[in-house]
C-alpha cells in the first residue's frame, strides 16, 4: 500500500503503454503549436487567438503527464486514496470550470495550461491505474497445473478464428474464470481444433483444464447464476471443424472437491444426446435450472429452451432423415419461436421477475428482406414484438420480393430444402431468368439471414428468379447430411444443384438459369461448368478455390 516515488519509475519501465502515452500528448501538443503557430503568420487576423492556444496547449503537457505522475503520489502520502477513485470526475469539472472561465474573462495562457493539464492529469489518473499502481497485470492464460512446460508460453483468448468474449466466464463469487484456450504450439497448433476449457482460481492463479480428454472444439463456458454448474459447447473430435457443436454442463461442487483429478468428466453430463442439431448462443435461466440457446433447424435458426434436470444419454430420433421437422426435439427440449416464423433469431438476454421468472427473451431477428432488429419474444408462446425499427422507413420506400420454401427430391430419394424468392410483383404468365447461388464453406447453412455482400433480395428485385439450395454439406439438417460432402466434393452435392435447377425449369415462368457463388461455391461453378449438360446460359465465380492441395494445408 505504501508507494515510494521509486515505485513510479518501475511502473514507468514496466508499462511502456503507459510511457507511449506520455510521448503521445507531449507529440500531439508539439504538433499542435507548429500548426497553429503557422496559422498565426498566415492568417493575422486570428492572431491573438492562435497565440493563445498554442501558448496554452505547450503548457499544458507537462502539467498533464506530471499530474498523471504525482496525483497518486500525493494521495498516497496524504491519506487520501479515495480521492484517487474519483480522479475522473475531478478532472472532468477541473476542465469544465476552466471552460466556464473564459465564457466570463480573459484566461492568462499559463493559467489556461496549467488548468488544463491539472485537469486532463486528473482525468487520465484512472488510466494509469489500469498500467499498474494498483497491482501488476496477470497472464492467466499461462500455466496449466497439468502442463506446467506451458508456464512461459503465449496463448491467445479469444480462440481464433471465431471466438469473442463468450469463451470467458467469472464465477458469480468472483473466485474462478472458465475460459477456452487451445494450448498448443507450432505444428501442434496447426493442425489441431483441441481448444479446451480451464478453470482458474483468481487467489492462487492456479489452473486446470476441465476437458482433458476432450479432443475437439470446446468453447463457450457459462457459470449458472447459483455457480453450482458450468456450460461450455463442445465437438467431440479432433480437427474437425463442422462437428456437432453439442451443450455439456459440469457440476462445480464436484469439480472443486476434485481439483486435483486428471479426468473430471465423470462430473459432466451432455443434454443433447438426443438433439440432432447444433448449439449456439447459451444463456443460464436466474433459477440456473434451464438453459436457453439458438439452433438452426431446416435452414431456420429458433429459440430453444433445455431442462438442465433432463434425462440424458437418449440417441436421436431419425438422424439420417431430412424433411419435416421432427415430432420431439429431445426429452426436456423445447422450441419456443415457430417453424413458421421465417425468422433467424440470434443470442437471448433474459428479463424476469423478482423471483427469478423469466418474463421475456431479448434478441434480433433477421431475414432476407430485412437487416437485424430487436426483438421481445415471449418464452412460453415464441410470440415476438419488435422494439426497433430503424430499417422500417427505408423498406417501405421499395417493392419486395416474394419467399417460399420448397422440398424437393434428391437423385438417392432423400429431401432437398430450397428457398425460391420471386421478384416483387411476380406473374405466373410471364418468364423470368434465373439465378442458383452455390454455397461456400463446404459447411454452413442458407438460412434466413441478411448480408449486403450476397444480397438475396437485391437479385430478385433486379427481375430474376433466385433459387438457393441446401445442398449436402449444410448444417442445419443433422450431422449425417453434413458430414456427406466430406470427401465427395464432386458428388452428391452438385447433384443436388442440379436436382434444384432441374425442378424449377419444369415451371413455365423460368427461363435462362445462371449459376454463381464464391469460395467453395466459386469452385463449384467450376465443376458445374463440366458437368451441367446446358443447363446453365451462363457461370459466374467469385474467388473460387482453385487449389485444394493449398487449401488443405491452409485450413
């Protein structure tokens, strides 16, 4: 607690962010009074003025960084720590009264600098604080009580290339962090998706890896309310990228008087066994008895609601069908918005009652013929009402296009979802050309969002018929219609384009049929190019890939 001025210098050495800083302001004043003492000659009329800023500008840097400096210094000293905590604020009405100051008399410029720095010194003590004064940064990324070969290792949080601040969790109590790492180095690294969740202790800075033996992707941990259980998604294997991203919980009393296990998977338990879908955006009930998440479903992606309590270890019903939705969703597994609401609905926020009732679900929806708003949707009925509308006046300006979704046949007898949008003002009588848009990926689904690079509704508004199937090698339709693609790239896939374009050529409205797309989509124009027997008037590919030796290396 005692801070000596020489403990000043080694926060200096320690935190060169800090010292940039310092260089920063003093750089920025400089500059400042090079230009304005240039305007000063240029423009004489301003003289006085210019004069006076730059003046007051050159004084003001080193008051500032000394301020920054001594401020804590001072306090510490006097007893004051407490002042130190509201150094934003005093610095804040420091500047404040020094604008109040020349809206009533003529302000000397060494006053104006001195004030000012005092004042933006006070403002950026809080900042200085964050560089060290009040204890040194801790990498708690390093180490790993099972690996401690680790302890001088960088690691990254969040995982690349999707992670965000989801994949880190502090523990109601504040005593523990969940976070998800891939601790591995080099080639290692490389090759693998073994990113796995650690628990460290914010006391002792010890750390331990709770999906040891774990091989695939796990991600996402989420402490319950209550800080008695744990979630995290999880794939089971190891570098593969498009695996079942399932929902796992752990039991922390468990884990804790267990700390000292190399194995705590005894004390999880998965609550998707039998949900043949995948786990996005989890997010704990106030009663820590339910968990609610977003899942696309037949190229939807819906609320969905598990019972943490639930019977596990069921299979699933009908994994290998596609088609109709299916008539149970899993033991304690609810849907909550409707197949019928061609919406995608993103992450909840949760609002509920003093005594912990969930009253609404707060998240955005988005589909093709509009961005992202908010919405409130009711947990019970799925029923939403939306809280925005700041696209609502710009849409109503243009004419829209018409959505339907269709299932048709595939060339080994199983269901194909399609979406057909259909130009604004669509006649039957009439022809239209076509556009099939071929999907990258591989892996990934065509659902029900909105991008203003590939821009669904833009094509069809332009007068054409836009046909967008989910082939095999999509996500949203079980695992065994994902994994299909896999090693079949000039398989069933493309026969599944062709299977789209040749049901919509048998209506009388279509015409000329393109095909395009981009990435994998891009290098299956390629293919489509050999194999379509004129089906096609003509083939657009946008970075396709052209490569796949490279590819394989890179990705």
């Amino acid at each position: 607690d005692d801070i000596k001025f020489s403990d000043i210098l080694v926060v200096v050495k320690k935190n060169r962010p800090f010292v940039a800083l310092c260089i920063h302001g003093v750089c920025i004043c400089l500059m400042q009074y090079a230009a304005q003492t240039l305007g000063m000659y240029m423009y004489s009329a301003v003289y006085h003025d210019v004069t006076y800023q730059s003046i007051a500008s050159a004084l003001s840097s080193p008051f500032m960084i000394g301020s920054m400096i001594l401020v804590p210094f001072i306090c510490k000293k006097l007893g004051l720590e407490k002042l130190i905590r509201y150094s934003l604020l005093i610095g804040g009405a420091i500047c404040a009264a020094l604008f109040g100051m020349h809206m009533v008399m003529e302000v000397h410029p060494l006053v104006h600098g001195v004030i000012l720095g005092i004042g933006t010194g006070f403002a950026m003590v809080s900042i200085q604080m964050q560089w060290g004064l009040v204890g040194e940064a801790t990498d708690l990324l390093a180490g790993d009580t099972a690996n401690p070969e680790s302890e001088d290792r960088l690691f990254e949080l969040p995982t690349l290339p999707f992670g965000g601040l989801e994949q880190l969790s502090w523990s109601p109590d504040g005593k523990y962090i969940a976070y998800s790492c891939r601790k591995l180095a080099g080639r290692d690294y490389a090759f693998s998706t073994n990113t796995d969740i650690y628990l460290y202790n914010v006391e002792t800075g010890a750390t331990q890896n709770l999906t040891a033996g774990m091989m695939g992707y796990d991600t996402a941990p989420l402490f319950s309310p209550d800080g008695k259980q744990l979630a995290f998604l999880s794939m089971e294997r190891n570098g593969y990228e498009a695996d079942k991203r399932r929902l796992f919980v752990a039991d922390m009393d468990k884990v804790l008087a267990n700390l000292g296990s190399k194995d705590f998977r005894p004390f999880m338990k998965e609550l998707t066994t039998d949900y043949k879908y995948n786990v996005d955006g989890i997010a704990w009930a106030p009663k820590s008895d339910k968990i609610y998440f977003n899942s696309c479903v037949n190229a939807l992606t819906a609320l969905f609601v598990v019972d943490v309590n639930k019977v596990v270890g069921l299979p699933i019903d009908g994994n290998e069908t596609t088609g109709s939705l299916p008539v149970s969703y899993g033991n304690g597994i609810r849907r909550i918005t409707s197949s019928e609401a061609l919406f995608d609905f993103g992450g909840v926020s949760i609002v509920a009652d003093e005594i912990g009732e969930v009253k609404k679900l707060i998240t955005t929806n988005t589909c093709m013929m509009r961005p992202a708003e908010i919405v409130a949707v009711d947990p019970m009925t799925g029923e939403y009402k939306e809280l925005t509308a700041e696209n609502k006046a710009t849409l109503e300006k243009l004419d829209q296009p018409l959505v339907e979704q269709r299932w048709m046949t595939t060339v080994d007898g199983k269901k194909l979802h399609t979406w057909i949008l259909y130009p604004p003002h669509f006649d039957k009588t009439k022809k239209y050309p076509a556009i099939l848009m071929c999907l990258g990926g591989p892996q990934g689904t065509i659902s029900q969002g909105f991008s203003t690079r590939w821009n669904y509704r833009l094509m069809a508004s332009q007068g054409y018929i836009v046909i967008l199937p989910n082939r095999r090698g999509t996500t949203a339709f079980g695992q065994p219609w994902c994994e299909q693609i896999s090693g079949d790239y000039i398989g069933l896939n493309m026969q599944d384009y062709l299977t789209a374009v040749d049901n919509m050529k048998k209506e009388p409205y279509v015409g000329k049929v393109a095909a395009t797309g981009a990435s994998y989509g891009g290098w299956s124009v390629y293919y489509l190019a050999g194999i379509h027997q004129n089906r096609f008037s003509a083939l657009i590919a946008h970075a396709g890939i052209f490569n796949q030796e490279h590819m394989y290396m890179m990705t």
